[in-house]
C-alpha cells in the first residue's frame, strides 16, 4: 500500500524498497556472496526492504566461487597436468541444471602455478585445461563457461585440443608436442580421435581482450614478455602462431587468425573459436546473462555494486560499471560501495553509478582491513549509514527527490 505522501509501505506501515545487489569479490576479504550479503545485513537494519543478492564477476579468478555460491551447484577437484607438466589439483564447478560447466583456465595453466624464476612460455601448455573439458564433458555437461585470463601459455591452445583428441603433425607425420615450441613445427592435423560429444557442446569463454592471434600487436608480443619471454622467444613464438593458423587455413580452410580476440590468453580464444566453435564475449556479460540480472533489476528501486578497489580502471568494464550500465537501461540509481577508493575513481560517476562509498570507519592497516571479520563489519555499518540516509530523505520529501 501507500501512504498520502506516496511512499511505498508493507502491510504493517513500514517503509519498503526493492534492492538488488551485485557486488564483485573484495579479493583476500569477502566473496562476491559474502560481500552482498553483507550490505543486505546493513540495508536490513534500516527498512522492511526486499532484497536480492546475485553473484558478479567477470569472467576470471572467482567466476567459480561466485556463479557456484550464487546459483547452486558443486564443486569438482580432479588433477590434471600442469603448465609444465607436473600434476596439480585444479577444480571448476557443474552448475544445477547438471550440464553447465563453468572454468577458469588459470586453475591448470595459470601464471601463479609456475614459480616467476621458471616463467618461459616456450615450455608451457594447456593440456591440463583440455582435461578438464573432457572430465566435464564425461560427467555430461554439454554447455561451458570459461574463463581464459591469468594463463602461463603460448600454445596457441594446442596443448587443450590435444587433450580433447586432436593431432598436430610435424612435416613427417609425427605429433608434435603440447608447448610453445612445438608451434613451428605444425605441418598437418589429425581430427580422427576427436571426442565426438564435441558436436554437442557450446562454449562461451570470458575474453576482455581484441588482440589478433600473430603480428605486433598478436599474443606473443603483447603478453609474451610477462609470461617469462625474451625479445627473441617472442619472435619464435609469433613465428609459430603464424605457422600454426597457416597451417589449420591450408587443412581446415578456416582463416579466424585476425579476429579480434583470438590472442587472448597465449592464443587460446584462436582455438576456441576455430576448432570449438566458441563464442568470445565479455566477461560480464556472460555473468550478467547468466544471471538474469536484468529482470530483478527492472523494478528496483536502488542497484549495488562495487569491489574491493574502486579506481579509473573500474570505468573501463570492468564488473560494477557492467552492472551499472544494466541499471542505466532501466533509469535506476546505482551505489558502489569498495574498500578502497583512489583519487581517479571520479570515472565511474560518468559509467552509470551514481555514488560511490569507501567502507572504512577508522584507520587501520592494508592487512586489517583486509581481515575477514573486518571488511564484513565496515561494509554492513556503511551500507546501513546510506539506507538511513536514503530512508531520511525519502520520508521527509517528496518522492520526486529520487526520481528527478
């Protein structure tokens, strides 16, 4: 019901408000999930609100832990071979409806799993992300959800698709190997031992990024050189992407080399897209629509974002101005709320969100206020504080105050 002023009451005459939260990783502090539910808590102290938490990421490390804590499912540990060959333990997540898989490369070809003294991207692969799409696809999923940033590999992806059947022949008819090196020496292609389910599965994969596969402004000298690669390696490892695609052209008849894209992650969105008829987007997106973000959003009141660290790169799509954006489309107002806030933040003002709030209440440390228990308390005391703010404009003016 309503009051004579027009304010938005329940049934016991208490204010009412619809909120919905969508609120990235305050990263070594709170979960996406985490982080929401806490300025509920805030938000609840204050109004007789009705409100919804929804996971955010954007499509790289915690794009697991937030889709998995955010719309069910269960978490799957298997090991594979690492970017260097060795074992490790890796996990990804088999959402609800028991068919989508949702992955992030870095699990089993991540730059933080190679000790920096031993980054050389000549002798990496993504072999084990390739094993990880099989245990997934034996388990029955048909539709994934992959993230392909932090990754330790310039492959090309030839070490995930040989892992899912597919043989790369040097000049003499041997299969070549799963690394950056082994790129120049692609001479043909076996499909023979392709999983066959393959047919069956679509593949939406996370990727920020429009460089093409080779060339200046291709995988390897773009992201080569933080991945351990010298001037020279570089240039062999160009030379090979170069060969590579030359070489699937001559075979498959596929020229996808220069789409923008394909040089993400070492040349792995070149293998999805060419031989997994993947779709590259962008990391929010996927979760926004996966998360069918939109229609709560299209009768609330008030929209949350946010993250750990509020700062001029936020603006450039990064999760809160993805959320922001989505509210915008629907007029509604949207307040960010981070742990920390940088002088060129003043950005995000122009991206769609409203206002913006550090959560700190006293000064303390980095590690403090990283502390669990910490940021839990500042970000529930700061979102109750705005609510109350809020809730002491609207009841006191004309509704107009938040619709003008």
């Amino acid at each position: 019901m309503e009051n004579n002023k027009g304010y938005i009451l329940n049934k016991k005459g208490a204010w009412l408000l619809k909120v919905v939260i969508a609120i990235d990783s305050f990263k070594g502090s709170l979960s996406s999930m985490e982080a929401g539910n806490a300025v509920k808590e805030g938000i609840l102290k204050v109004c007789d609100a009705e409100v919804i938490v929804k996971p955010l990421a954007d499509g790289g490390e915690g794009t697991v832990d937030a889709l998995l804590s955010g719309m069910g499912g269960k978490r799957i540990t298997i090991d594979v071979s690492g970017p260097l060959g060795d074992n490790v333990a890796c996990s990804y997540g088999i959402l609800r409806d028991g068919r989508t898989a949702v992955m992030e490369m870095a699990q089993a070809a991540g730059i933080k799993l190679i000790p920096r003294k031993m980054l050389n991207p000549l002798y990496t692969s993504t072999y084990g992300v390739g094993q990880m799409i099989r245990d997934a696809i034996e388990r029955g999923c048909r539709d994934f959800i992959i993230g392909i940033g932090g990754s330790s590999t310039n492959d090309g992806g030839i070490g995930m698709l040989q892992a899912l059947g597919f043989r790369f022949l040097d000049s003499e008819g041997v299969p070549v190997g799963p690394e950056g090196r082994d790129l120049e020496r692609i001479a043909g292609l076996d499909m023979e031992g392709v999983m066959p389910e393959l047919d069956e599965c679509s593949f939406r994969v996370a990727c920020d990024v429009n460089n093409p596969l080779y060339g200046l402004n291709g995988a390897a000298y773009i992201y080569g050189p933080q991945k351990g690669a010298t001037p020279e390696i570089v240039k062999m490892l160009d030379r090979g992407l170069r060969v590579y695609s030359d070489t699937v052209k001559k075979i498959t008849g596929k020229d996808t080399a220069r789409i923008p894209g394909t040089g993400a992650a070492g040349g792995m969105g070149y293998a999805f897209l060419t031989f997994l008829n993947a779709r590259l987007e962008s990391g929010i997106e996927i979760i926004l629509k996966e998360t069918k973000l939109e229609e709560d959003i299209k009768d609330a009141d008030f929209v949350i974002t946010g993250e750990g660290r509020l700062d001029f790169q936020t603006a450039m799509g990064k999760a809160p101005t993805g959320v922001a954006a989505l509210a915008k489309k629907h007029g509604k107002r949207v307040i960010a709320f981070a742990g920390g806030i940088t002088e060129d933040a003043g950005k995000c003002n122009e991206e769609g969100i409203d206002a913006f709030f550090g959560i700190l209440r006293l000064p303390m440390t980095v590690e403090e206020a990283m502390k669990y228990e910490t940021a839990r308390a500042n970000l529930v005391s700061a979102a109750e504080q705005v609510f109350r703010l809020i809730k002491a404009v609207t009841v006191n003016h004309p509704p107009q105050c938040l619709t003008g």
